[in-house]
C-alpha cells in the first residue's frame, strides 16, 4: 500500500464509507460534557446533517478504518477483487480525527465500519480499541455507532457494545440465496446468531442497569442492520418479511434499506443499473407502517402487485384502494388502529382527532384543520355532515386522490 497522508486516506475511506446508509443517530441515552468534564455530546446544537448528492446521510464522520478486504462480497466496491485505491487507517489515527472534527463542531460523533483485514477477530480489535480510547482515554460523550463483524469473538463484540451507542451487524441481502449468490463467504446462521448474542446482550445490560445504577451502559441506542435493494432478484415481499422477521427476534432498532448503486468493474452477476430510489422510500414507509401504524407483514405485502409495492402511491394508499370495503371509517367512533389506516391521516393527526372528539362530534371542517391534507383522507372517512356516496367504488379513485404530475415548462421563468 503507497505510502498516503491522514488527508489522502480520509478521502479514500470517507467515500468508501457512503454506501452504509445506516448512519442515523436517533434514540441514544443523552450523554453531555456540560459543566467542563469530557468532551462532546449526544444532543449538541449547531451540528448539521449533511446529506450526500445521492441522498445518503453524513452527518458523522463517516469512515471506515481500511477499504482492504479479505472477502469477495459482488455488491461492495471494497472486496478483495476490486480495482480501487486502498488505504488504512491506524488506530490513533481515527481517534485524533474524531477530537479534532468533534472539536470544531463538523460533527456528532463517528460512524466506524471496516473491510475485514487478517482476520475477523483481528479487525474487531481495532475497531474496539479505538472506541475504547475515544471513551476511556479522551472522555468522548459523542455518539459512537460501530459496525460488528459477525465472525468475530462474541466477547470482543461485546466490548464494542460497552462502548457504542449503537452497534450493527448487516444482513447485506434479503434471503440467504441472495447472500450465497453475492456473498458466498458470509452465512446468514452466523449473522443472525451475531445479532441474537448483541441481542441478549443488549437485554442483560438493560436489566442490569435497572438493578444497579452503577452497571455500565450497553448500547444504549441497540442494534440496527441494512439491507441492499435491488442488488439480487428479491421482491419488496421479501425484504418486508425478512425486516420484519429482524424486528422481532431480535428487537432491532432499526433496519435500512440502500438501494443498489451499481460499481465501477462490477461483477457480472449483479444488474447494471440502480433500483429507483422511490423503491428504497417506498419500503421504508412500509416499515413505518408495520413499526407506527399496526400493520402486519402480510397487509403491506398485499398493497403490493406480484410482490412489488407501487413507486407512483404509498404503500397505504395502495392498501386502502385495494381493500376498499375497510372504508368510510366513522372518525367520530373508530379506534385508533382504523383510524391509523386512513390514507392522509398520520400519528399524530390520530392522536389530535382521539383528543377532540372527546369534547364534540368532529365535522370535515375540524377535520381540515386537524390533518394536512383533507382532499386524501374525504373518501375513505365519515364524520358528521359528511358522507362520501359511492367515492370508494369509483375506479378513478386513485386518479382523485393522486395529484397529477405537472409538466415542467422548458422555458418557464424562475
Ligand atoms: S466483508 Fe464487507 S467490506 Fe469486505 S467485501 Fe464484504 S461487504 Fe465489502
């Protein structure tokens, strides 16, 4: 490896490290240096999320220790195979540049992943160790987010989570036949055994903390994993149920979807070309809608045609327009989980219509002020002098509700 500066290596492995779209630093314990004692902070002011041309965040800085890698995974431009400039970072390396870009307020904390180098435990090591010197050394209350290696010591990732706010481990792809197929050296039983251990983990130090006051934090903001869309033949249908299937066993906090960007020498069993983002958004908005909205796996994926949730409508306007005998709901007496499924009608909107009708009979115009957008929700809702005649049966419904697509004058005056 040619011999580079900390800069040259920091533009080598901040760019190798924007394909991770699971940076979001949200539900962490607050952590402070108010008061002259440590530095940095979970909850600090002024810090900006920054956001990269393709729609990645980067707010943290963003790195990963080496882009070298023993592996071959099709889909990662840092595999053994690939033809890009590699470099590496030392451990004190990492920890200076966290104080010092801390220091000058360009970020929150740090976001660390690694390519795998001499050996999965070899490469935890490093990455703890440099976790443990942010912590014990320097005093860093920022937020730290590591990415785990499955195949590493259990015990080596549970020092990780000793000293992360959040730690991850990526499930890469949907199905195990996908994870074969593009990443024939890792195994779905030992990624998912990783995240059952951090799991349990996870609980223990919770209940320990709950005992004694003294016990260490453990990951305080859990455990999170990406997916890769669009990468292998998976439908929606898929990735919802194995999301889904993560959520449950093994009570992640989050799961990401990144949808695929295609690389320079890619392999040829991956496609040529990126899913559409709207892809990507769309199965996120299904996942809030089976975390926010009380929606099972199998509704989502019944809003779906042959397993692919529609890019032009919601998934839950697609579910609504599918099971249209669900629907007018009566907002002055339905309960909560069907006024949840009202298209156009979020949590909130929700919970500010259970607190009104408490006092009155809510009539269209109430509604109107409550909820933003009155136009989606009138067809599927009735409340007193409202009643929506047939709306449901129309088969231009959609066309109703869906605002039409403006043409963009090519000479227009800004
Ligand atoms: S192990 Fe990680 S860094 Fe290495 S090739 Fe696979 S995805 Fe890329």
């Amino acid at each position: 490896m040619a011999q580079l500066d900390t800069r040259q290596k920091l533009a080598i492995l901040a760019d190798a490290a924007k394909y991770d779209a699971s940076c979001a630093s949200s539900g962490t314990s607050k952590r402070n240096s108010a008061g002259g004692k440590g530095v940095g902070s979970t909850e600090g002011m002024g810090i900006c999320h920054a956001y990269a041309p393709d729609g990645r965040c980067i707010s943290l800085l963003k790195i990963l220790l080496t882009n070298s890698c023993i592996f071959d995974c099709h889909y990662c431009i840092n595999r053994k195979s690939s033809n890009v400039r590699r470099a590496r970072f030392t451990v004190s390396e990492v920890v200076d540049l966290t104080l010092n870009f801390y220091r000058r307020n360009y970020i929150e904390g740090l976001f660390l992943s690694s390519g795998i180098i001499g050996s999965s435990n070899y490469t935890m090591e490093q990455l703890v160790e440099i976790a443990r010197q942010l912590r014990e050394v320097h005093d860093f209350r920022g937020y730290i987010h590591l990415k785990t290696i499955p195949d590493a010591d259990p015990e080596l990732v549970r020092l990780a989570g000793l000293h992360a706010d959040r730690v991850s481990i990526n499930v890469e792809l949907p199905t195990s036949r996908g994870l074969k197929r593009l990443a024939p050296e890792k195994d779905e039983g030992r990624i998912e055994g990783a995240m059952s251990h951090m799991n349990t983990a996870i609980i223990d130090g919770r209940d320990a903390r709950k005992k004694y006051k003294s016990a260490p934090k453990f990951a305080p903001a859990g455990q999170s994993t990406q997916m890769i869309v669009g990468a292998d033949a998976a439908k929606d249908g898929d990735i919802i149920l194995k999301a889904s299937s993560l959520y449950n066993r093994f009570s992640m906090r989050r799961v990401y979807y990144s949808a695929f960007s295609p690389i320079p020498d890619a392999s040829a069993v991956l496609p040529l070309k990126s899913p559409p983002l709207m892809r990507e958004h769309r199965l996120y908005q299904s996942d809030w809608l089976m975390r926010f909205y009380g929606f099972q796996p199998r509704e989502v994926i019944a809003a779906s045609e042959d397993g692919m949730l529609p890019l032009d409508i919601d998934p839950k306007l697609a579910w609504a327009l599918k099971f249209r005998e669900s629907f007018p709901v009566d907002v002055n007496r339905a309960p909560r989980d069907m006024l949840l499924r009202v298209p156009g009608l979020g949590t909130k909107a929700v919970g500010a219509i259970l607190k009104s009708r408490r006092y009155r009979n809510l009539r269209l115009d109430d509604l109107g002020r409550l909820t933003q957008s009155i136009r989606k929700i009138r067809p599927f809702i009735s409340c007193v002098g409202w009643q929506p005649t047939r709306l449901t049966d129309r088969e231009d419904l959609k066309s109703l509700i869906v605002p039409k697509k403006e043409q963009l004058e090519l000479f227009a005056r800004t």
